[in-house]
C-alpha cells in the first residue's frame, strides 16, 4: 500500500493504527490474536517484546486511560549479541535475558508472564506496578514465591528495591487494578493486612465475597469504583441489600471508590479502618 492510499484509508477510517507504524483494516476486532499479529509487524526476529508490550500480549493492559486515543509503541530489547532497534515507534533496549525468560507467543518472542511481572515490577511506578504483578500472578497461576525466587538476578538493579517489597505484598486473590491499590494503600499506612476475596457463609452456602476481610473483627473493605455506575438498577438495589445485611450483621463496611487514593480521601477512609480494628469499636457510625 503506497503512502497515499495509506493517508486515503486513515481518513476515510477504512483503517486504523494499532500500535506506531501499524495499520488493520477498521472492521477488524481488536482481540488478543490481532495484537499478536500487529506486534510481529514491529518487531524483527532477533528482539523480543518486553515490559507493558509483554503484559499486553499476556492479557494485562497496563497502559494509562488516555494512551489509548494515542498510538501505542511497542517496548522490545535486543537478544545477546544483537543491537537494539531502531525502527520508528519501537521502544528497543538492551536486557540480559536467559533462554527460561522467553517464549514464543503466535511467532512473536515475548518475556514470559514470570519475567514480565518482575519487571514490571522494577520499571512501572509504584501503584500500576504493583496492580501488573497480582494481575499476571492470577491470570498466569504466579506464586508469591515463584517470584522470590528470582529476586536474586535482580540484585543491584534500577527499582530492585521497589520490586522486592511489592514482591512481599504479592497476592494473586485479588482482581482488580484499583483493589490492588487499596491493598497497597493499607500496607503503607501501616495497618494489619486483611484477607482478599473472603466468603461469608450463610446456612451451609458462600453468599457474600468481600473484597477485603478481617473476619474476626468483622471489618470489611470494599471498592466501589467507576464502573459501579455502569451496574443495572437492580445492581446496585444488590449492593445495597448485601451491605445492608453487613452492617445488620455487626460487620462495619468502608467504601473505597475510584477518587479515594490521594489527599483527604485517601486520609478519611484509612482513619476510619484503623478506628474499627480497635477491639470494642462500635460500627454505628458508618
């Protein structure tokens, strides 16, 4: 395809970029097969896809909201004795991998879910780092100790120290990006670390999955993000009913919603855990 009908295409949105320098055709579903596809058109044989790439090809989009209305590059590094690339819209750069760190993913070398999540976990900032790693722990059936063990390559590293704490609050329970954060956010405030995706049990039958539980206190944290308000009527009537019976049932509740990680939010929400940890607080309040 020259340039012209390239240019042709794009504003007749016949096309559309998938990542930089890569076109398909509109009417194709952006599904996993597609990336796969788009990817191998941006790399060479000799360099093999890394960081949020890898995450994206092993089903864990770590990319920001807004850089989706961009075009996406692709993050590679150079096999040993090879140069990095320097193609347009290839974010190429030099790693020591072994041969346990690579896998073949529809043609395409890729780091495997294990060595991307560490360096994820290293590269990424703190938060979206630590939400990448439990992500690819689940999807991929990743251990908190598969990760320990690897801690030692790593050993004077950029964000080795970063990496190694995450590594420690490692919980493959937990589903979502911003449950992570609230795990991460309890952890640095200091407090005793509740149990993820805990089931209450009503006459014999699991009936209500907390997000995050310290049971015998009856205390509960919950995220109630954006995506709350995309929930049918009868949804929220549920949520409602279940955090109803909660709090009729002496467990105290706290909401954490999408705008709760910074300043004064973050601050109350925290407060509010810590006074109910306390053996005899009175849930009356919230």
């Amino acid at each position: 395809m020259s340039a012209a009908d390239l240019r042709r295409g794009l504003k007749r949105c016949e096309l559309r970029a998938v990542l930089r320098g890569v076109f398909a055709a509109s009417h194709l579903r952006q599904d996993h097969e597609l990336r796969i596809t788009a990817v191998a058109k941006a790399v060479r044989p000799d360099q093999v896809v890394v960081d949020r790439t890898a995450a994206w090809l092993h089903g864990v989009d770590t990319h920001g909201y807004a850089e989706h209305d961009g075009v996406l590059p692709v993050e590679t590094c150079a096999l040993r004795w090879h140069p990095r690339t320097t193609r347009a819209g290839v974010d190429g750069r030099s790693r020591d991998l072994q041969t346990v760190d690579v896998m073949m993913l529809g043609g395409v070398r890729v780091t495997t879910p294990l060595r991307t999540a560490l360096d994820l976990g290293c590269c990424l900032r703190r938060r979206e780092a630590f939400a990448a790693m439990t992500a690819l722990a689940r999807l991929h059936g990743l251990t908190q100790q598969d990760l320990v063990r690897q801690l030692g390559r790593y050993r004077g590293r950029r964000g080795v120290i970063q990496l190694r704490e995450l590594v420690g609050l490692l919980d493959p329970r937990i589903e979502s990006q911003r449950e992570a954060w609230v795990l991460l956010a309890i952890a640095d405030a200091g407090v005793a670390l509740p149990e993820p995706q805990f089931w209450i049990v009503i006459d014999g039958v699991p009936t209500y999955r907390l997000d995050f539980a310290y049971h015998r206190l009856r205390v509960c944290v919950e995220y109630d993000g954006v995506e709350a308000h995309e929930k049918s009527e009868e949804q929220r009537d549920n949520d409602r009913a279940r955090r109803r019976w909660l709090r009729d049932h002496g467990w105290t509740v706290i909401v954490v919603r999408n705008g709760d990680f910074t300043g004064d939010a973050l601050e109350r929400w925290l407060r509010e855990l810590r006074a109910a940890l306390v053996p005899g607080y009175s849930n009356r309040r919230w």
